[in-house]
C-alpha cells in the first residue's frame, strides 16, 4: 500500500536519482500476523542512505527523499491503504468506503473506523488523531505532501465519537480529493504530539525529534546508528503479515550493495531504479540468487521542440510515429516491457484501457508499406518535396529519399538528445534507429551523446534568450501514483510546470479539466481516455516503451507471497508484507 502525495512525476528515475516519496504498507497481506513460526523472522534489506530525520512530520513535509519513505512510511496508518501492483485502494482504518452525500449544509463524507487498531505503546487509534493531524496540518499551515494530502476544499474533520470521523468539504469533493487525498493522508498520534505543537510554526515542527514517536502503521524504527536501522512489529497493527523486524542496512555503492547480497549479508535490496545491467550480470549465475523483473510505473518517450521547425510541424511528428518500428524494437531493449501505446502503463491494471489503447494505435498502425504512403501523404501537403521519393520496394527494400525540400528549402540537420551507453545502453541503439528513421525521409539527423544532467538541462532549462535549445530528445519519466495519475497537467497543460514542448489544445486542456473535476472513476477514466486520444494524434511525446525495474532477493532465505506487478518489490518497500521466510 502506497502513499504518494509528494512530486507527481521524475524524470527517468529521476533527476535526483528517487523516486517520488512513497509510503508503503504491506497491501497484499490482510489476515492477522501468523504465530505459526518458531523463530523470529528478521527480514535484512540493503539501503543504499539512511534516513535524513526520525520525524513524520519532516519526512511528510519537507524532506520527502525515497530513504526516508522507505523506513518511516510504513510507521503511520491512513483511512486507506493503496496496492501499488494493481493501483486500487482498499480499506486501511476504516470499515468500508463511504461515498460523499448531500444536504441543505454542504456536502460529507461519514466514516466507521476499525477499533482493532492500536499505537504501539497500546493506545487506541481514533477518529480524534485524524482530526488532530488535519488541525495541526491547516493552523500551522505545513506544505509539502500535508498540503495535497488536506486540500483546501476540504472544509473541517470532525469526530463524532471515538470512531465516527466526519469530513466536511466546501464544494462536492472530487475524485482527486476523496478518497485519494484525505483517505491517503497519514493518521499522526494526537497523545504524543498535541502538547508539542502548540506555539510552533512549522519549522520549530520539523526540527523536533521523533525519539518519542510511536507507530500505527505495521512497523516501528526502533534502532537507528546510522549505518544500521532496525524496524519491528508493531503488535497493535492488526492486518499487517510483515516480518518480526526489519533491518535496514546502509551501504555507500550499489556495489557494495550487489556485493553484500552475494555474500549472504542481507536477503533483499532497495534500489529505486533496480539494478543496472551490469549488476544483473554479475549476479545471474549466483547460486541461491533470484533476479526478478516487473513493469516499472514509468515511461520512456521522444519529446519534440514544438518551437522548432519542423518538430513544429505535425505531419513531421507523425511520420516519426509511422515509420518507426517500436512494436520491434522494444524487445531488443533491455530496460523495456514493451512498446507504449500510452502514458498510462500497460501494467496499471486500475487505468488502462486495452480498447481504447488499441484505437489509439491504429493512428499509426497497418503494414509498412501503407504507413509510409500516409506519411508522404502528410508531409507532401505540409510542402515536402523529394528529388527521389522515399520508397520500399515489393521485396520490403528500403531506398530512402534524396534532395529533401521542406517549402523549396533544404532543412537544417537535426539532433537528438540522449544519455550515453553509460547511463543505458539501450537506448543510445534506440535514438540510432530514430535517426536511421529520419535519414530515410531525407533528413541529418544526428544523435547527441551525453551526461544525464546535460539532457535534462538542455531539454528543461531555457537559454539566456528564454528560449529552449533542443530538436528532440530521449528521456522518460516515473510516474507517481498509480492510484489517480497526476502527471498530465504538469507534463502537457499550457501551464504545467514541466511542459517543455510548448505543447497546447483545447482540446486537451478542456479533456483535463474533466478528469480533474470528475466525481466517480468512471467519469475520470472516461475523461483520461479523451486526453490519451488527443496527445497520442497530437504528439508532443511519441511513447517508445514502458519501462521495468530488475530486483534481486537470496531464494535460499526468503519467499515472496504474491506477483508483485507494477514498480516491482521496491514499490511495496522491499515486499515487507509480502516476504516469507524459507524454511
């Protein structure tokens, strides 16, 4: 289960190499803890940072690095727990889900809470410690995650009994903000913090310590040198199936970390972007070593300069999409699950729609021979001349063309941004092929070989004159939370923060103000569907393949009890609620 109230989207695994902050609670396991086993189990999982602060509130609000979600998320409960490797939520503190209802004053939402649950020092966890965590998060104004996770619509919480919660908004709460910010906010316990806060702002909050902090969720940090972490049980968490404790140990290099694994030191490891393919190498015929791969929740794409001729130029943009085989290319990279027909992964079983994917494909779908004389068709009327068209003879021969005119004028060469075989191998032979594409028609395209930080800088960052230097680049994104995507506003909204192609439709713009006010999931799937459809005809991004992550485990140790499915085990914090020991 998965908390995801920070950043909505990174770029690759990130800029700074995390993901976004995450909080995850052992979703698959809903039966009370077995007492079956003789010994304690004590799962060993390798971290590559310890944790930045032992206090939630910092963590939640403004020290949101992976490491620190990874040890302190599973620390504290919500209303609803979110299963990463389907997308859906399901009930954490509460009994059951309640839809909003209305009357003359305004529009609720009532609640029964699980008595079952308990803080680790045994107090009851209440209706009471969720509407102290949302009246410390508004007077002390905190921002980060605390800010998305209590929106502004919501009006006040109340607690009409011990385990009666009542949440009161200004306006019919939409889908976005009920249930996936308030029943995904984490609860805080009102008996150790309520004394503490007053008088503070939320700096004089953050710089707290956690020492007497206690746990709701399954897990509480009990052990913390640095180089060595310990998480138990927390007793009072009733349908956690997680270990008897939990060790974190810190390591300086992944090296070190593969290294460890190999040696037996700890059964697991936490790497946010999974193994390189270089560690996979090493460890691929290692006795009593598993490697698994899974879809990862993120995406790799094509991004084009819409400022720029002739990316500007649809026609352009869309003979790329035609000519370039990705249904083939995809198995020959080693970090892809396949070719993406959308922004939404194959692999979100709560989002994706296969119909309505495959109609989108159909745009550039058919054989060669008929794509390439839709493309020419395209570009013959965006003013495109050839002294020798671009042709595939009856054997399947490719000639491409020659003397390419673009409006009586020879276009300039054209470049493409990529990291370097040392980043990803993968995909310096992927812009190959894209620029193999492009010479076909006729064009110099070239790709450019660099460091990671130059890409996203050139492909983010604009010059002096305010202007973005780039033709196209190969770049890709995680996604957030596979529970309510959120990154279509910031990616492609005239106004989105990360909208680097100067990408604008009403069209979409009109289709995103849709899923964003959509009341049911029905409602917001129908309105993501109209977006997919529009970006996929319009093209700012050409989707090239989902990704995945590779992970390794000590089989000779531990078992996992499930398919862990979208963002692998790293998603659901290493399998804490999934891992079994081997007997």
């Amino acid at each position: 289960m998965t908390l995801n109230r920070e950043t909505p989207v990174d770029i690759d695994a990130s800029v700074a190499s995390e993901p976004p902050a995450v909080a995850v609670r052992g979703a698959s396991a809903q039966q009370p803890s077995s007492s079956a086993a003789v010994e304690p189990f004590v799962f060993r999982l390798g971290v590559l940072s310890g944790i930045t602060t032992d206090n939630f509130w910092a963590f939640y609000g403004n020290e949101p690095s992976v490491w620190n979600s990874y040890i302190l998320g599973p620390t504290k409960p919500a209303l609803f727990s979110l299963d990463t490797s389907t997308g859906s939520l399901t009930p954490e503190l509460v009994l059951a889900q309640s839809a909003p209802t209305w009357n003359a004053s305004g529009w609720r939402v009532r609640l029964q809470l699980n008595e079952a649950f308990k803080w680790s020092d045994g107090t009851p966890v209440t209706a009471h410690d969720y509407v102290f965590t949302f009246d410390t998060v508004r007077s002390l104004e905190l921002g980060g995650s605390w800010a998305d996770s209590f929106p502004e619509s919501m009006a006040s919480v109340h607690a009409d009994s011990d385990y009666e919660l009542r949440i009161e908004f200004r306006e019919r709460p939409t889908l976005a903000t009920w249930p996936h910010a308030a029943g995904l906010a984490p609860v805080m316990p009102k008996h150790v913090w309520h004394d503490l806060v007053t008088d503070l702002d939320s700096a004089g909050l953050y710089a707290l310590s956690g020492d007497n902090d206690v746990s709701g969720g399954p897990l509480m940090l009990v052990v913390d040198t640095g180089e060595h972490l310990m998480s138990a049980a927390n007793p009072g968490y009733p349908i956690a199936n997680t270990p008897d404790s939990v060790e974190y140990h810190v390591y300086v290099t992944e090296e070190d970390l593969v290294g460890a694994l190999l040696a037996g030191d700890i059964d697991s490891a936490l790497t946010p972007k999974g193994l390189t393919q270089e560690h996979v190498a090493a460890v691929q015929d290692a006795k009593d070593v598993s490697v698994v791969a899974n879809p990862a929740n993120g995406i790799r794409y094509l991004g084009f300069n819409l400022n720029r001729e002739p990316m500007s130029e649809h026609a352009f943009r869309a003979s790329v999409a035609l000519l370039l085989d990705r249904e083939s290319l995809a198995p020959s990279t080693p970090e892809s699950t396949g070719a993406a027909m959308s922004m939404i992964p194959r692999a979100n079983r709560q989002w994706f729609d296969e119909t309505a994917a495959a109609e989108n494909a159909e745009l550039y779908g058919g054989d060669i021979g008929l794509r390439l004389a839709k493309a020419l068709e395209g570009l013959e009327g965006a003013g495109y001349t050839w002294a020798k068209v671009p042709s595939i003879d009856d054997s399947g021969a490719f000639s491409g063309g020659e003397g390419l005119l673009i409006d009586g004028r020879p276009p300039q060469p054209l470049t493409i941004l990529t990291p370097g075989d040392e980043y990803d191998p993968g995909r310096t032979a992927y812009v190959q092929e894209i620029a193999d594409t492009l010479a076909f028609l006729g064009f110099d395209a070239r790709p450019v070989e660099t460091d990671f930080d130059t890409v996203v800088d050139l492909a983010f960052t604009p010059g002096e004159d305010g202007e973005l230097h780039y033709d196209m680049y190969m770049l890709g994104w995680t996604l957030g939370s596979p529970a309510l995507p959120a990154y279509y506003r910031p990616l492609f909204s005239p106004d989105g923060v990360m909208n680097n192609t100067g990408y604008s439709s009403e069209a979409f713009t009109k289709a995103l103000h849709d899923y964003e006010m959509a009341y049911s999931e029905a409602a917001a799937r129908d309105a993501l569907w109209n977006m997919e459809a529009t970006l996929f005809a319009d093209l700012p991004y050409l989707p090239l393949y989902s990704s995945q992550i590779t992970e390794i485990y000590r089989s000779d140790r531990v078992w996992f009890d499930l398919d862990p499915g979208l963002g692998g085990l790293q998603a659901r914090l290493g399998g804490i609620g999934d891992v079994r020991p081997k007997h």
